[in-house]
C-alpha cells in the first residue's frame, strides 16, 4: 500500500514565454498554455484521484479546473503550493536582474546558488529557507491526510520552482539538489510515497500534449519552464494567509 502522488506543472504563460519573474505574480495561461492544460486533462480524466491540490495562482487554478472538470472533483487551493516570490523581480525581464538588485545594493551577491547558500531573500521577496519550509508544511498535510495504508491517489498542480522543492522533501534530498529536476508546461510527474518503504519515481517531467500542436514551442531551458528555470534568487508564501505581495 502508497500514496501515490500526480505532480502538475501549470500551462504556460505568456511571461514564460517573454521570460519575465513572474513568482506570485497572478498571470494567467496563454492560448497555447490553455491547449496544454486541456490536453493533460484529457488524459488524467481518465484516472482516478481521491484529491485534488492546487496552487490558487490562476495559471495553476485555471490548470486544476480543466482536470477537475473531468474528473468531477473539488479542488482544495493551498497557498503553501504558490510559487516562490521574487519580490523586487516579480514582473522584471531576466536581463534586468543585475540592474534591478543593483538599486537595492544586492548586485555583488548575485551569482549561481549565492542567494541560496546564504539564506537571504530579494527585497520584499522570500529566501530559500521560506520555500523548504512552505514545502516541508504540506508534505506533513498531505502525509497526514493521506496515509500509505489509504493508498489514496492524489493530484498536485503547482509550479515548477515549488514542485522542485517538493521533489528534495519527498526524497529526503537537500534543497541545493532541487536543480535535479525541471518541468515543463502541462508535464505529469508521478512518485509513490511508500510510509517506511521511502518515496520512489514512477514517472518524470512527461509530456503529454503534443509538440506537433505547438511548433513555437520554446524548447528546454528558461524560454520553455519561465520563472521556474530563472536565476538562483528564489522565494515563496506560506499556507493559508501569506504575508507576501502577490
């Protein structure tokens, strides 16, 4: 007997496409990231869930919504499950990071896993520590909730910096190791979380709208996961009532 977990990365939107911070910022999805999400939700209406969990960000909601229009279930919305929160950078291009840090004195601390080595944040934004801790909370609810010998199947539609930290809590992994895993728009990942047994992946990172449906598709990189492949200066919200802007 496991749980068995659906992880979702939202459709993508047009700030993926223009590689823009979004964080918690409540974009919504593109044309084409509404043809993933019903895509993906033909496909996942086939199968069934014993919950639904979604980010409330619109991009995440919207995505949940044609899933559970399938499926016939309720969503509950955790805003533990919002994206990381940028602060200052929500809404700046990724060209303009340096510029925009530099106004706040920060630019000399930027570099690969800096911000996240040295526990600090953007202005008005979160630190890494905020995120594992967001991630670590709903672990325990769901694990709570949904014990092993349940064998409950559940449905998690988030965003990618958040599922990645998702990724390290479920497999006993630091957060540094989060960069193992990349998601893109509208792919299905699938772990079975086994009580003593540990946590093991079934499926990663799959896709299963079509390429041929999208030939300006963005490929692997910032241009196809957005935000969520972003420079290392990452944040999030807590469960409930967040105190961010977002």
């Amino acid at each position: 007997m496991a749980t068995t977990l659906w992880l979702v990365r939202h459709g993508e939107t047009q700030a993926n496409v223009e590689r823009i911070f979004q964080g918690q910022m409540d974009t919504l999805l593109n044309a084409r990231g509404q043809r993933q999400a019903r895509e993906v939700a033909a496909m996942l209406g086939e199968q069934s869930f014993d919950a639904i969990y979604s980010s409330d960000l619109r991009r995440c909601a919207d995505t949940a919504l044609e899933i559970a229009a399938l499926t016939g279930h309720e969503i509950v919305f955790d805003l533990d499950l919002r994206e990381l929160h940028y602060g200052v950078l929500q809404g700046v291009p990724y060209i303009r990071f340096r510029e925009v840090l530099a106004e706040h004195g920060l630019a000399d601390e930027w570099g690969p896993g800096v911000f996240s080595e040295r526990g600090i944040a953007p202005p008005d934004g979160e630190s890494m520590d905020d995120l594992r801790a967001r991630a670590v909370r709903f672990v325990e609810r769901i694990d709570a909730a949904h014990p092993a010998e349940l064998s409950h199947s559940i449905l998690i539609v988030s965003h990618g910096g958040t599922l990645r930290a998702l990724m390290t809590i479920l497999l006993g992994q630091q957060i540094e190791e989060r960069g193992s895993y990349s998601f893109a728009n509208c792919s299905v990942t699938r772990v079975v979380r086994d009580g003593p047994n540990g946590t093991t992946i079934d499926c990663l990172n799959e896709i299963y709208w079509s390429e041929d449906d999208f030939p300006d598709s963005a490929g692997e990189g910032e241009g196809a996961y957005g935000v969520d492949q972003a420079p290392d200066v990452i944040i999030t919200r807590e469960v409930g009532r967040g105190d961010a802007n977002g």
